[in-house]
C-alpha cells in the first residue's frame, strides 16, 4: 500500500515535468490529465489506508489535505490551459 502510494505521487510530478516539456498546450494538458488521475489515485489509496487502519485519521487528514490542494492546483492549470487562448 506504502509503495503504491509513494508511485502513484511521484508520478504526479513526473507527469507535471514531463508535460511542461512538451511544447504544446495540448500535449501539457494530457500529461496534466495524468497527473491530475495519479491525485486522485493517491487520495483513493488513502481511503483505503485509513479503512484498514494503517494510517491514524490524524494522518489522513494532514495528507488528504495536502493531496487535495495538489488535485486542484492541476486542475485549474488544466482549465486554465483550455481557456487561455
């Protein structure tokens, strides 16, 4: 569950990285959209992490809001993508 969710946030900001370097607003908003799918992939996890009890709610709630803040930071950059020109 650790490794999954230490993946799914690094692949959060590979994605941003990646996608800035395309060159193309298109192409950045796709790697955005997959950044923005790894958020909520984290934030699903850390449902799960707290169903089972790995994680303390004092913990979920410190991350979730983080993650929640990530999710939509991204996703007002991908809106603002799409209706910037």
């Amino acid at each position: 569950m650790r490794d999954q969710i230490q993946r799914a946030a690094v692949s959060i900001m590979a994605n941003i990285a990646e996608g800035f370097d395309s060159r193309s607003d298109k192409a950045f908003i796709n790697f955005l959209n997959y950044a923005y799918r790894s958020a909520t992939e984290v934030q699903s996890l850390l449902y799960v992490a707290s169903d089972q009890k790995y994680i303390s709610d004092a913990e979920f709630d410190n991350i979730y809001s983080e993650i929640k803040k990530i999710h939509g930071l991204i996703g007002g950059l991908i809106k603002y993508l799409k209706t910037s020109k």
